[in-house]
C-alpha cells in the first residue's frame, strides 16, 4: 500500500482492501499535524520562515562591530553615520547656500519656509524628492520620529481583545471528575458560540462530567457525537479539546476511543483506544467448509477475511422426535412413550423352535414406528396366557405355571362316560401328562366300567374269562329251541320240559291269531315280560295274565297262559342256560 510523502498517509491501491483502521490511523495523523499548526498560530510567539531565519543566523551578533569582526553598530558610530550625507565619501564638505545652509565645519540650517504645515500634516505625505535629494533635515527626521513613537504608545496603551473562539484557551483543571473548573486570563465575559478551550483533565472523569469557566457556569462535557461522557474516558494529564456547540461543549474530533485489548484487534494493526495505541494480536485465519459429524469440528480462534460455509444437513422428518428440530427439520416421529405405556403391537409372530435358527421359541411383536424411551411397553391381549394352561415347571415370560406335572402312573380316572357310538371316555383329572408307559397313565376302575355298562358283571361272562378283572361265571352255552303246541283242555297253558339244564333265558314267539302281529314271551334276568309286536291296526292284544304265573323248571319252562296263535300254533320257543 502506498503512503503519502510528507504525513505517511496510506493510501490504498484499487486492488486493496480498505480497512477502517487505515482510515482512523490517516484521520489521528491529520488531526495530530493540524492541531500543532493550530497551537503554532495562536501562541504569542513571532513565527519566521526558513530564509528569514537563514538570513539572521547570518547575522552579526549584539556585540559592537569591531575592525576584524561583526557586530551591532556603537553608539558613536551611529552618531558619526548620522552626520554622512547621502553619497558621501571621506571628502571635505563644501559650503552651501540655499534652502539649506552648509558649512565645511559641519553647520546645517534649513531656511525657514521650506517645511510647511502640509509636509507634516498627517494626511499629507513627505515630498519623497526632498528626502532623495538630501532635503529633509536631521530635524524632520526628529520629528518623524517623534510621530511614530507616539502612535506606538496610543498601540501599547491599547487593552489586549480576548477572542477564544479563533484563538482557544489552554488550562489544567481543577475541581473533580465530575465537575471540572478552570480560570483563563484575560477572563472571558461569556462562552459564545464556538468557544474553544483545551483542557488537561487533573483527575479522570466520571460519568457525565462538565466543565466550569471562569464562573461562568457548569456546561457538560460530551463528545463529538453529543453522547455524555461514560465513567474513565477522559484520563488525567492527558489534553482534550472542546467547542461550546449550543449547550454543550463537544469534542473538537472524534480521537481514539474505546476498550479493545489486542486480542480483539487483528494482527499487525494498530487501533487508538482509550488506553492509547494498541497493536492487534488476533490472528488472520481461513475459512473455508465445515462438514458437521459425530465429532465437534473447532476453529481456531481468529478473525476471518475469508466465508465459512457449514454444510446443509439432510436430516428425515421421520427419524426425528415430534417437538425437536434439527438443522431446520421439525420431527415427526411420535412420542409413542409419552402416549401410554402400554401400546398394542401392528403384527405379532410366533416361530417354533428351530423354525428360524433359533432353540427355544420366539415371539414377535412390532410395535408402531416412533420414540420409545425405554421404560414403555408394547403389549398384546393373551387371553390364553395363564397359569393354569403352563405347566407347574415352565416359566414363560416371568409367568410360572400352575398346571400339575403328572409323571407317574396309576393316575385314577375322575369319572367316566359312553360316546354315541359306544367308545369309552375317561375323563381324567387336570394336569400334563406326557404319554406312553410310566408318564401319567390314567386308571379307570371297574366299578367306573360297569357304571357306563351294565353288562360288565358275571354272569354275562362266560365262565373262566374275564373282562377288566370282573370274572364270568356263565357256563359254556347250552341251549335248546323248537315249537309247542297249545294244550287247550289245560287253560291254553304252554310247557316245555325234558331240557338238560335249567333255562336263564326263554323265548316263545307266535303269531296272534288274526295274524296281524307276532306276541314274544320271555325270561331274562329272573324276570318275565310280553310284548306285542303289530303289523298294522289289528286287534290282537297281550295280557298280564300271560306272564303271571309262569314258571322256569329245572330242566324247561311253563306258560300258565297263551292266546290263541294263528291257527292254534304252534309256537317258536328258544332257552338258554
């Protein structure tokens, strides 16, 4: 960057970049380089140029002039000077006449008449051709002198004009931070407008302080923007200058201000703060693109000339929690925890052992997308769940079962029943049982077998077997049938005899006698019945009397009474032993 030759002023190229702190610096150097040609022109002090000042340096010094060296003239020589006519040399003067009267002893006279009341006159000037030719005598010259002089003293008795608006006053205050005072001499009569003063503060300022001169009451101290002075910003034994503007007296410029410390300011420049010049420390970094990750990404601390980008973040609506956002994506995943805490599943699986891999079996349950927080349940109804269907040694899901275990045999029948079509059924008592020999095998009793059939008894065994431990005593099978006639002179009685054992069991059959139905007779269980079996409406019928007084012989039976068969007989009988 470029700078100025005389103040060093930079002075940035087209390709720089224009930095304030340049602009401030240029503005400190400006206002330092006027303020001291200000203070130069308004102190009381006689200003010479660089010639004049060459000019009398060349001079002799005040010691009278002597042959071999410079000096001021003596007071004899001058009188002798004042003697030496204009163009003379060391000659013998001549005598002359005229208005002006010479002599060779050195007598000069003017004649009277020649200087008139116009050659003194103040309006009127000298006859320069009197003075040029040698005129105007020692005694003029006198009296012109004379009328300098006194103008001189009508000048110094003149009283010095005040004037602190293009001459500003200087002056160390006293008083305090808050209320500064000063005494000019000459004094001022009042603070007009532009009134211009520099103070050297002889106690830092505190908030809001003003300034008192010559009595002429308190004005606040502000600067250049108007803004009343914080706490610390003017410092003891430092200058500031002022301008009364309206009713306040205004920082002549704006100056350095501020509270930055060199780690708020960039390396290698410079900044006017209140604590004076402060060069910066803060480093110059890079830019550049931040890629967010699972790890914090730093950068360094600095001041960056250059952009530093953060990557765009795609984040899915549904992997975030209703209620958050992330990079701008507002979640919609529900809060399923904060729902209840026992949400229904979408689906449930059951996979028996081995099915997918797995030993023992699995159950499945997929619960509804969303955020659980680990304290909810995803929960299912199980009716059949319970106790009572597991097993006494099986766990299932902290569940013990109840169910009885039953591992031995002998286990008795709680009752039993008779199927529609005849089976058994065993209703056994509540357990698990595991099947085959020795693993719960269920007893029924005998007498649980004979009260769903009658006919598990003895005597409808055959002699030497035996059924369910119920042992028959029905002998081999004898018996005997053929046909009978009615023995009407008897009373319509039936007999049958000459068998080879006694009869259990009897049937006679034959038809009525208008044959329309067939009459069956019979002995079983030590009891005797009829029965009428008809083929349509006949009238044939069957009577108590038929089965009175019958009887079972020893080796046959009686019929004490019989209707009258088809055709009177004969008759079918069957016996059994």
């Amino acid at each position: 960057m470029k700078t100025t030759g005389n103040l060093g002023l930079k002075k940035p190229d087209g390709t720089d970049i224009v930095d304030i702190t340049d602009l401030n610096g240029n503005m400190d150097i400006l206002d330092t380089a006027v303020k001291a040609v200000q203070d130069h022109a308004a102190d009381a002090v006689k200003h010479i140029t660089a010639a004049e000042r060459t000019a009398w340096n060349a001079k002799a010094s005040t010691a009278a002039a002597t042959a071999s060296a410079a000096g001021l003239m003596a007071a004899a020589d001058k009188a002798k000077l004042d003697g030496v006519a204009a163009g003379a040399n060391n000659y013998v003067h001549p005598n002359h006449t005229g208005d002006v009267t010479s002599t060779g002893d050195g007598v000069t006279a003017i004649a009277p008449g020649v200087i008139v009341n116009a050659d003194v006159n103040a309006a009127a000037a000298i006859d320069a051709t009197k003075i040029g030719t040698g005129i105007v005598s020692n005694a003029e010259f006198g009296y012109l002198d004379g009328v300098t002089s006194g103008i001189q003293g009508q000048l110094n008795g003149k009283s010095p004009t005040v004037d602190y608006v293009r001459q500003p006053a200087y002056s160390i205050t006293s008083g305090t931070g808050a209320a500064y005072t000063v005494n000019l001499t000459p004094a001022p009569a009042s603070l007009p407008e532009g009134f211009g003063i520099t103070i050297v503060p002889n106690l830092v300022n505190t908030a809001g302080p003003t300034l008192n001169v010559n009595g002429l009451g308190a004005i606040p101290l502000k600067d250049q923007k108007g803004i009343a002075y914080t706490a610390g910003k003017l410092l003891a034994g430092k200058p500031y200058m002022f301008r009364k503007v309206g009713t306040d007296f205004l920082a002549d410029s704006a100056g350095g201000s501020g509270n930055a410390v060199a780690g708020d300011i960039r390396a290698g420049k410079t900044a006017a703060t209140d604590a004076g010049d402060v060069t910066g420390t803060l480093t110059v970094q890079t830019g550049g693109t931040v890629t967010p990750g699972a790890s914090a990404v730093v950068k360094a601390a600095g001041i960056y000339d250059t952009a530093i980008t953060v990557a765009a973040v795609s984040v899915p609506a549904a992997s975030v929690l209703t209620g958050t956002t992330i990079a701008g994506t507002a979640g919609t995943m529900p809060n399923r925890s904060a729902e209840n805490s026992n949400i229904p599943p979408t689906a449930t699986a059951y996979w028996r052992p081995g099915e997918a891999g797995n030993t023992s079996a699995v159950v499945h349950l997929r619960p509804p997308a969303g955020y659980y927080n680990g304290s909810t349940w995803v929960s299912t109804d199980t009716p059949g769940l319970i106790a009572s269907n597991v097993r006494s040694d099986i766990n299932i899901l902290g569940m013990q079962g109840s169910m009885p275990v039953i591992t031995v045999g002998a286990d008795p029948a709680l009752s039993v029943g008779k199927w529609g079509d005849g089976a058994l059924a065993v209703y056994p008592r509540e357990g698990y049982r595991k099947g085959g020999a020795g693993a719960g095998e269920i007893k029924v009793s005998v007498d649980q077998l004979k009260s769903v059939n009658g006919y598990l008894q003895p005597w409808y065994i055959a002699q030497g077997a035996e059924i369910f431990g119920v042992y028959g005593t029905v002998q081999p099978k004898l018996s005997a049938s053929g046909t009978v006639g009615l023995i009407e002179g008897q009373g319509n009685v039936m007999t049958v005899t000459g068998l080879s054992f006694t009869p259990q069991i009897v049937f006679v059959q034959y038809r009525t006698y208008s044959n329309d139905g067939t009459i069956t007779i019979g002995y079983f269980n030590e009891q005797w019945f009829v029965s009428l079996l008809t083929d349509g409406s006949g009238a044939g019928g069957i009577y108590a009397s038929q089965i009175r007084n019958n009887q079972i012989l020893t080796n046959g039976f009686k019929i004490s009474q019989v209707t009258t068969p088809l055709n009177n007989g004969p008759a079918n009988w069957y016996a059994y032993a």
